[in-house]
C-alpha cells in the first residue's frame, strides 16, 4: 500500500506526517530544527527520500537543510560533516588551502558582468527606491526529473537555481533585472517570490508569482522573463489594470494541462488558459474571493479548491466558519466543504504555501492553519479530520506519495 | 586558546555544546576571531555575518568582559582578558521576537 508523507514547515520548525493509503491513522515526527521558521520543505518527484527544507531566522539568517533518507536525517549540502575542518587541508594538484565556506546558505544577487544585471531598486513603502536585500527562501521547488536541481524563490524577490543538490545557488537575474523591476514594491508580507510552478512537459518554461508584482513566466530556462498579468485588476495600485504591482498570491496548475493556471489573487480567483497570456475571473459564487492558497485536483484538471478569507483586513474566514470551497467547472460554480471543519469560532488563516493535494484515488487534500491544525481529507474534500491541532502556527504543507 | 560562546540555535547548527574553543593569532579582534570560527564552523557562515557585506547582523550582538562590543570595528583588539583566554568573547541573539 502507499505511504503519504505530509511535510509541515512552521513557525517553530518542521513537522512528518506519515500514514498509508488509508489517511486515517498519523505517526508525528518532530519538531526538526526546533526553534526556527521553516518557511518551505519539499520532497523531489524524482526521488522522494531527496527533500530540501528552508530554515530561517531574523537573527542568522538563511540556513538549506537537506535529506536523502525521506526526513531522518538532514544535512547542509554545501558543508557535509566529512568536509569539516579534519578534512581540511592542502589540495595537492593546487596548492590550494581547501575549506568548505557555508555554499549552501549563500544567496547573493548576481550583479557579475556576465549578466548585466546590476544591484538595482524597488519601490519601498514610502515611494522611495530601495535596494535589493536578501532575506530568506519562501518556497523550493525541485525539478521533476532530476533530484539534484532545485530551485529557490526568495525575499528581495528573486529566482535562485541550485544543479548540484542545493551545495551552490546562482541567481536566475534576468527576473530581478526585468525592467518592470523599480515598480515592484513589497507586500505586507515582504517583497517576495513565493510561487515557483515548473512545467512538466517543458523545463525551459517556468512560472514564478511576487508580491507584489504579479506573474512572470519564462520560455527559455529563466534568461528573460516576461509579465504574465494581463486581466488581473487591483484596485489598491493607481491603475488597477497596470502591467504589474498586483499581489498575486498563489498560482496552480494540473500536470496535465500547464496552459490553464489557476490563480487566488489577493482578491479574485482568476483563470488562464493560454499559459498566462490572459486571465479573466471566476470566483462565482463564493461568500468572498480573498484568500491566499489555490490547488487543483490530481486527477481532475477542472477541479479546484480554496479557502475564503474575509478580507484584507481581517485574515480570517467569514462567519468564524473554516470552509474549503470546491469547484467541479474550473471556476465560477463553488461549493463549501465543511464537514469534518469548525463551523463556530474559528478564526485561523490559511497561507499560501499551507495546502497541497497527494496522487491517490481518492485524491487527498491537505491543508495547515496559522492556529497550528493540519486537516486531511481523504475524499477530495467531502470530509475532513485533524491529523494534528497543536503545532506552532503553519507557514507550508507538501504531500509525498510514495508507492 | 580564545573563548567563544555562542547561542544556543548556532550550538546545534555547528554540533557542539557549551564553549568553542579556537586557536587565534594575535592581534585578537572581532574579525580574527569570526574568520577562525568560520573555518572551523562552516555553517556558521552567514549566520554571525553577512554572506556578502561581512557586517554583523543586525539581530547578533558581542559582548567582551561586560562590555558591548557591537559597534567597535572588527580590527580593534579586544581585552587582554579575551585575548589570554581568561574571558570568553559572547555572540548573543538580541532578545526580541515571539
């Protein structure tokens, strides 16, 4: 039978989840990295004991912890125990004094000649320009065929690309250096790139989401890059149809179809069916079209789900009623989801990385809460069950199928 | 040998407990003291420093014999204290945050 694995990162640390294809009963493992933000873990498709896990702080930074055995045990690949100091020493082909430097945690924006892409500005909250300054990684995402490429999206936006396992990182800077670039300007969050989505069928196109800039996708493995919002409208930037400045906040797709992306805008649910050209709106029915994450059924392309927040204002559901919405159409006819959800009293969030879906039939869907809940449902949503209600609040959740 | 006491997160990150203990050359001084650490601590890099700028982090702190040394140059030699080993140099977190 499969096992699942869910990969919680949260404010305290990473959480595993793992049970078989039943869904019912949980082993917990964890905290990993205790004490740390874990923005993102996820597991590589072309080998599920690879996972890369962002491990953060406001006080030492950016930190890449890597495992090659499903979780067990992890490393920093660019400084593996056996490349400490007692193994330091005189290469004797160079003469060169040989020590690993920490390679795996350095972002540094790439300003070298070679790409022309200068350290620029962005727009600051006051109006002002504001240099580039890097934070920590949002979101990892490992390519679908090869366990030793990854890449990382990360605050100041920008698109970062590892080909040996996450040892060394080299900004993608076409991105950061489009020419859009000085009107981006930070969301409340930060300025970050949070959405990485690779196309399965064509690893030269990818598509990333910054808030709050908007989409990008490039056609050529992330040398140029072009913005992909057209449609979109946000009525807290000057002109809400501007080429960008509006925060996206999650972007998906199904495998099987990488020219219809889903979207959940900061307001509005949007769709696309021409790889982003164009986007137009289907939130329908829902009782409000804030939100942050948006996913998609594994074995039904039109189906999607999300999860309603009030507003802007107040992150949190309407009513005090946790509920996943559903779309059987690809957008505009919704329904709640609620059974197995707190219909009372329940004021959590759900973030943009927190939900996922796994590859069973019955799909299952999966999502964490800023309260520290992870729900499960086993069923494509129609009923739902705590796996754990405890944890500190919940930044992301993946899903591992391993058969 | 110098003293070095770090918190308690980049303990678990270099896999050590209680004091570093590194051999410096003098004149003993934030920087030399850090480069040791770094070289001997790899994955220390980036979390006292920045990877780029080599400036502190804004949230890391340094005391020597009771003192803040936070915004001393890197180059000034610290107490003979440190230097001798008597006292340990202190990277600490600044208390903030939940």
């Amino acid at each position: 039978m499969a096992t699942i694995r869910v990969l919680v990162g949260t404010r305290k640390g990473a959480f595993i989840l793992t049970a078989d294809g039943k869904r019912k009963d949980w082993k917990v493992s964890g905290p990993h990295f205790a004490g740390w933000e874990i923005y993102h873990l996820k597991g590589s498709p072309a080998d599920p004991d690879r996972i890369y896990a962002s491990q953060s702080s406001s006080w030492f930074g950016q930190v890449i912890q890597r495992s090659n055995d499903g979780g067990k045990t992890w490393e920093q690949p660019g400084t593996p125990r056996e490349d400490w100091v007692e193994n330091a020493g005189m290469n004797p082909d160079t003469g060169e004094f040989v020590m690993p430097k920490g390679e795996s945690n350095k972002f540094v924006y790439d300003t070298s000649p070679e790409t022309g892409r200068p350290l620029t500005t962005h727009q600051w909250y006051d109006g002002t320009q504001h240099p580039w300054e890097f934070k920590r990684v949002w979101h990892l995402e490992p390519s679908p065929h090869d366990p030793d490429v990854v890449y990382a999206g990360v605050e100041d936006a920008a698109l970062f690309k590892s080909t040996d396992g996450g040892k060394t990182w080299r900004e993608l800077a076409g991105l950061r250096g489009h020419e859009s670039g000085p009107q981006w300007q930070p969301g409340a969050g930060g300025m970050c790139l949070h959405t990485i989505v690779l196309d399965p069928n064509d690893p030269e196109r990818i598509f990333v989401a910054i808030s709050a800039a908007g989409a990008f996708r490039t056609d050529d493995g992330g040398k140029t890059w072009r913005p992909i919002n057209r449609g979109l409208v946000s009525q807290f930037i000057p002109n809400p149809e501007a080429e960008v400045g509006h925060c996206v906040h999650r972007i998906a797709f199904h495998p099987s179809r990488p020219d219809t992306l889903f979207m959940q805008k900061h307001w509005d649910v949007m769709r696309s069916d021409d790889g982003g050209a164009t986007w137009y709106e289907v939130s329908g029915n829902l009782p409000t079209d804030f939100g942050f994450p948006i996913d998609v059924h594994a074995h039904e392309p039109e189906t999607i789900y999300v999860v309603p927040i009030k507003s802007d204002s107040e992150h949190y559901p309407p009513d005090g009623k946790l509920r996943v919405y559903r779309s059987r159409t690809g957008g505009h006819e919704w329904e709640p989801l609620t059974k197995g959800l707190p219909q009372e009293n329940c004021y959590v969030n759900v973030l943009r990385d927190a939900m996922a879906v796994d590859l069973l039939d019955p799909c299952g869907i999966y999502f964490g809460t800023t309260g520290g809940q992870v729900y499960v449902s086993p069923d494509s949503g129609d009923t739902w069950a705590p796996i754990v209600r405890d944890l500190p609040p919940v930044l992301s959740v993946e899903v591992q199928t391993i058969r | 040998m110098i003293r070095v006491v770090l918190p308690q997160h980049l303990r678990t990150l270099a896999g050590v407990d209680g004091e570093v203990l590194l051999a410096v050359d003098a004149p003993v001084t934030q920087r030399s003291i850090l480069d040791a650490l770094e070289a001997r601590y790899p994955m220390l890099c980036g979390t006292i420093r920045d990877h780029a700028t080599r400036k502190r982090r804004p949230l890391v702190r340094f005391f020597a014999c009771a003192e803040d040394v936070s915004h001393e140059s890197p180059d000034a030699p610290l107490p003979d204290a440190i230097a001798r080993g008597d006292e340990p140099f202190i990277v600490i977190g600044a208390v903030a945050g939940g």
